[in-house]
C-alpha cells in the first residue's frame, strides 16, 4: 500500500540513525519526505561531510531543504551553505546563501537564535570579512561569548574563530592581541 510506504521509511530513517548511520538514515528521511529530520541530520553532519571532501553531497542536501521550503526553521543550513560555498570557491553562491541567513538572522533576536545557527553564522560573517577587517574583528570578538556557550564538543568552529580574531586583530596593528 502506498499510504504505508512513507510510515515504513519513516521507520527506517529512525531505526539507522538511532544506529549511528546518519547518512542511510538521511536518505530514508528524504524519501519520506521528513524534511525536519533531513535538515537536523544534514546540519550535524555538516562539518564533518565537508572535512572529507564531500561539500557537493552535502550541498545537495542543503538545496533538498531550501527546495522544501524549510530554511527559516533551519537557518543554520543557510549559513553552513554559505561558507562552504566561500571555501570552495564559489562566491556568488555565498553571497545567495550568506543573504537568505542574514534575512533570518534579521528577524530573530539574538536571544532566540538556535546556538548552532549562531555559531556558524558568526564564523561566516569573519571568514568571509565581507565588511571590512575592523567588522571581522567584532563578528568573532563580540560573539564569543554566546557561541562559546554551545561547547566545545558540539562547537566545532571555535579554533576557526579564533584564528580569524587573531588574523583580523594582526591586520589592525594589535599584534599583541593576536
């Protein structure tokens, strides 16, 4: 029956993830069109996916969840797009994606930004010093201390960040404080 199909990979997309296999249970999720758990899989995986030289999958995941209409529920995809856009080399691509998260950093407070969308929000504004070296330095700085919040385990980007502050303070003379 066709109406039990999505049920079943439902079923399936939770039994391979609660078994540490994120990216079957990605694709379970898809097919069932579970977009809320496509996005959450997609995002935790994200850094690592990138880090083995796999940003296109990855990218292609981020394009299934915009397609599904679900960014403003998951604008740390937004972000995370943007900057492995702008590491890969594509910038016209960041500057799409570093736009739709701005607009969704725009309309919540700071106070209601989910920790990771803060994070990588934050090291895409620094690493892309999009508004001038002086901005890179605030982006990191001013943020710390809420990013830093999310924890080290679950913040990978931390030493990221801090490398920007140390290179945005070097580009400003503080060489010291770098």
């Amino acid at each position: 029956d066709d109406g039990e199909m999505p049920a079943l990979l439902r079923r399936a997309a939770e039994w391979s993830e609660s078994h540490g296999d994120l990216e079957t249970a990605l694709h379970y999720a898809q097919d069932a069109h579970d977009v809320e758990r496509v996005a959450r899989i997609a995002i935790s995986v994200a850094q690592p996916m990138y880090a083995a030289g796999r940003s296109a999958t990855l990218m292609r995941w981020f394009h299934w969840v915009d397609d599904h209409g679900a960014l403003e529920q998951h604008p740390a995809i937004a972000a995370l797009a943007a900057y492995i856009c702008a590491l890969t080399g594509r910038p016209a691509a960041a500057d799409r994606w570093a736009e739709v998260a701005e607009q969704c950093a725009d309309r919540l407070h700071a106070a209601e930004q989910d920790p990771v969308f803060a994070m990588w929000l934050t090291t895409l504004r620094a690493g892309t010093c999009r508004a001038g070296v002086e901005q890179m330095r605030r982006d990191v700085d001013d943020d710390a201390g809420t990013v830093r919040d999310v924890g080290s385990v679950r913040d990978p980007e931390y030493p990221t960040r801090m490398l920007l502050s140390g290179i945005a303070r070097f580009l400003l003379g503080d060489i010291d404080a770098a």
